[in-house]
C-alpha cells in the first residue's frame, strides 16, 4: 500500500483519538490547564518508546517497514507530534551528541512558541 495512504489513515485515526483524550480530560479534569495536551504528549512519547524499542529488540523481521510508517508516523503523529520530537530528541542524546540534542530541544520549544506569537500577531494586524 502506499506510504502516504497509509500515513493518511493512521493519522486520522491518531487525530480522532488526540480528540478523545481531549475531551474526556476536559471533562474529568477542567478546562483550567491544558491537561489533554500534556496527557496526549505523555502517553504519545511513552507509546513511541515501547513501540520503537519493541520494534528494534523484539519483533525483528516480520513488522514490515509500510506497518511501522501506519503506527508511528500514521497514527502516533496524528495523536502527538511530541512523540517524534521526543524519539529525535533521546536519538540525538544516545548517539552522544549531547549538545546537538539539547539545542533540538531548546531551539524547538522557543522557536515554535515564537512561531505561534508570529501566526498570531500576523492575523491580528490584518483582522484588525
């Protein structure tokens, strides 16, 4: 099947569970702090880890590469990019390049919270 298809599927599965988490967590736990966010993060990075590692120590050969693109790339990116960010982010820090991971980090968190300011202050100056 193709790759894209089956990015497509999976992340619609993924988004649709994202959505799930969210909404129970807001009606669990209120809407005061961004609970589904940091939940879906959470168990999307813990979810990546157990797959990957699964993936790479126990089932050798028979996962095909096509299954692998649905899980993780597929559904666990459309549940949370967190994840992938996370697995980069330990991949980077395992291979020994310590630096290089903790600029990742840093340099992922400020400049997306600066693209959001950015995106915002775009529409603001035009819808204003």
């Amino acid at each position: 099947m193709n790759g894209y298809l089956l990015v497509f599927l999976g992340a619609g599965i993924g988004g649709a569970l994202r959505h799930t988490v969210n909404l129970g967590c807001a009606r669990y736990c209120g809407i005061a702090f961004p609970w589904g966010t940091a939940t879906v993060n959470v168990l999307g990075s813990f979810i990546m880890g157990a797959l990957t590692g699964w993936l790479a120590f126990k089932a050798g050969e028979g996962w095909s590469q096509p299954l692998r693109l649905f899980l993780t790339t597929g559904i666990l990116g459309g549940f949370t990019t967190f994840s992938a960010f996370s697995l980069d982010a330990v991949l980077l820090w395992e291979r020994g390049a310590t630096a290089l991971a903790a600029g990742y980090v840093a340099a992922s968190v400020v400049l997306s919270i600066g693209g959001l300011i950015a995106g915002l202050a775009l529409i603001r100056a035009v819808a204003a």
